[in-house]
C-alpha cells in the first residue's frame, strides 16, 4: 500500500514559487476562488488545491496511478484529503469524473482503494460518501472506543454501534462492513500510549507555540501528565490502554494500527511530529513493551481463528433461527432494551456473536463483555461451555479454564469467551 498526495503541491498559495505546473498551465492545474480567480483555493491548509476536476489533470493522476502498479506492484493506495479528488464546482461529489475514470481503469478497478474522507474546505467531512470499492478512515469508531474506556460520556448505544462496522455510514450501495477502517491512532494526533498519559498536547518543540495539532484530543493522564512512577496511574493506564487496542482488533471492519502503538511508542505529548526527524518522530524497538506487544500477538491470533470475529457480513436473524448472528446484553444476562442504550448511569456491555458462517458443521459462539468502570463488575452468562479466550488486563492474556453461570470482570477490562462443545 502506497500514501499518496495528490491534493496539494509545495508552490504554496498564489504567493508561492513557481516550481512545476504554476509554470506550465496555472489555471488548469490550480482551483482559484471563483469570484477572485488570482487566488488559490486553499482546501489542505497547504496553500493550493490541484484540481482533479480537470481531464488533463485527472490523466495525470491515472497515469501516475498506473505506474505504481504496473512498474512499482503496488497493491493500492491511501489517498491523502481524499474529498479534493471529488471536488467539482458543485462541491464534493460521490460519482466526480476522477471515481468514475478510476472504477473504468482496467488496471486500477483491480487495487485496494483506501480515503482519508475529510478535507479543509467547506463540507469537506464526507464519511460513509466515497463509491463502493473504497475503504473509509473511520475517526467515529476512534472517537467512541477512546471516549468509552476514558469514561467521556460515550454511551452504549454508540460504542455498540461503531463496533458492528458502523452500520449508519456504510450499510448503503451494497457497501460491506471491511469499509469501516477502524483506528484509535493514527500519524496525526497522538500515539496510543500517549492518549493515556497526557491531558494536553506538548508541541513546543515544533516551533509553533504550541498552536498546532488537535486541541480537541479525547485523551486523559489519570492524574500525572506525561511519565509516572506511580503504581496506581500505571496500572490503570496499562488497563485502559490494552482495552482499547482489544475493542480496535475484535471489532467488525478492517483494523489499522499506528506503527509503534503494537509496542507502546510515545511522542512525550506531541500530537503533530511529522517536523520531528529526531526520537520524538522515530520507532525504536529496543524500548519495546514485550507485555503489550504479546497482547496485540495473541489479539491477531484470536481473530484468524474465529470466524465470527471477522465476518464482512451485516448482523441479520440467522436462518431458520429466531436469533440474531449479534445479541447485546447488560450485566445481568438480560437483554439489552431501547433505554438501555443510552442510560448514562450503567456501562458494562456484553456482545454474544454467533452464527454459521464458519460454515456448516463449524458454527462458534463468542461472548464479548466490556467493563469499563474502575470498578469490578459481575456478568452473568448465557447458558452454555464458556471458557476464557482472552481477558485483557492479565499478564498472559490467553485461553483459561472452564467459567460456570457468573464471570467477575476486573475494572478496564475486556475479556472474550468461546462456548465449547459439552
């Protein structure tokens, strides 16, 4: 996979050099503003927005396209600020000549299509809106599992929904749950381990004042900004921060981790590095987090084997059966009712997924419980074998021993269990 940038260039705004294609054709290349055609849209806070719209232009991007598969073998691409690419003069729109001419490319309808769905310009937050092959950074899943574990006032009702692959963004044009790509992190904004340790950013160093990066991180240091020594704080960051990344790789929809988060790297509080070519900006493997890093291992494996963990299906009763493949229950076994979901007095959630889609002979049951409060919550279990197949706070997160009818969930904690045979 390839990051590719084809929404701005460095000549800046109309005040900028004139490098490349200012020189050969600076009306074609550009968007200017339409009733002041001597400026430059600014649309990528970089001063320029190319205009896509144009043919020459959108061959230029084809080709350039092409050439990375067809040369490089590149399998697909990321697209930086991908609403620029269907920027018209009517504004963003789904069916732009560039998606229609990238489906037709009898070269390009074969690679992965992944967008970073927002821009800088006007209606330029566009989720859930690119054409079917794309693939869809999604930051509500972000957004509602960081909120959830951090207690911020995530409801129930919207973790729920975001952990089912975001039905309401993607369940449309016969769009598969892999659209959702879901993430806590990633190279904008903080490392997951900073998330846990800081409260504001700290990005001095980038000779900025500070003022730049996300003021509006959802983010918390449990009572001591930056490093601690504190047992107490450690203890409850270490837990936070493994529920978290559990919640992102069991999930439904495609899973995208920030390179370093699966070891624990920090920035020190910088959430906006991409100036820092120094340690602050580096991944180095020798501070590694040999705990944390077991954990993400054993959280991969857990999902290779159970089907019910990464079907790309959308939940529906199961056939000739009353169930549904997803049932939510509340801590004491019952099922979840519609004020449930958004009573902000009560947390812990349970997720029974079940189903066929192993195929026949090879259905599974995994029962999901999510105890985000400080303290210890008591489940009761469906009826059934259920044996530990993960419990994200433990040292050694894998497979235990047989539970009974109740399962007391320590605080921060995800645990996963499989129905097993009797």
């Amino acid at each position: 996979m390839l990051d590719v940038v084809y929404n701005h260039t460095p000549e800046g705004s109309e005040q900028g050099p004139c490098l490349s294609f200012r020189g050969l054709d600076n009306a074609t290349w550009y968007r200017h503003v339409s009733d002041d055609p001597g400026r430059c849209e600014n649309l990528t806070g970089c001063g320029n927005t190319v205009n896509v719209a144009h043919p020459q232009v959108t061959q230029f991007v084809l080709d350039s396209l092409r050439y990375w598969v067809q040369v490089m073998g590149v399998d697909g691409f990321r697209f930086d600020l991908a609403p620029v690419l269907g920027r018209t003069d009517l504004g963003y729109q789904s069916d732009a000549a560039f998606f229609t001419a990238l489906r037709q490319d009898p070269v390009l309808a074969q690679v992965h299509l992944i967008a970073e769905p927002w821009d800088g310009g006007p209606r330029g937050y566009q989720l859930g809106r690119f054409p079917g092959r794309f693939l869809e950074w999604n930051d509500k899943f972000r957004d509602a599992v960081r909120g959830y574990w951090l207690g911020s006032g995530v409801t129930r009702g919207e973790l729920a929904r975001r952990f089912t692959a975001s039905s309401d963004l993607f369940h449309h044009s016969q769009r598969l749950p892999s659209a959702s790509i879901n993430f806590l992190s990633v190279h904008d904004g903080y490392t997951l381990a900073d998330v846990v340790s800081y409260s504001t950013k700290h990005n001095h160093a980038n000779g900025e004042h500070n003022r730049d990066g996300r003021d509006d991180e959802l983010c918390a240091n449990f009572g001591c900004e930056g490093p601690t020594d504190d047992p107490a704080i450690a203890e409850r960051r270490e837990r936070v921060r493994r529920a978290m990344m559990a919640t992102l790789l069991l999930a439904q929809g495609t899973p995208m981790l920030c390179a370093g988060d699966e070891f624990g790297n920090s920035q020190q509080g910088n959430n906006n590095a991409y100036c820092q070519d120094n340690p602050t900006g580096w991944l180095d493997w020798a501070h590694a987090q040999d705990d944390f890093t077991a954990l993400v291992a054993h959280l991969t494996a857990l999902r290779r084997s159970e089907p019910v963990l990464r079907r790309d299906a959308w939940q529906s009763p199961l056939a000739g059966d009353s169930r549904c493949d997803v049932s939510w229950l509340r801590a004491d076994g019952g099922a979840m009712a519609v004020d449930d979901w958004h009573d902000p007095s009560q947390r812990a959630l349970g997720c029974l997924l079940q189903g066929s889609v192993a195929g026949p002979g090879e259905a599974t049951r995994c029962l999901l419980l999510f105890n985000p409060a400080q303290a210890s919550t008591r489940f009761a279990l469906p009826a059934g074998n259920w044996q530990v197949a993960l419990d994200s706070s433990a040292a050694e997160p894998g497979a235990r021993g047989l539970v009974c009818d109740h399962l007391l969930l320590g605080p921060h904690t995800l645990t996963v269990l499989r129905c097993t045979p009797t």
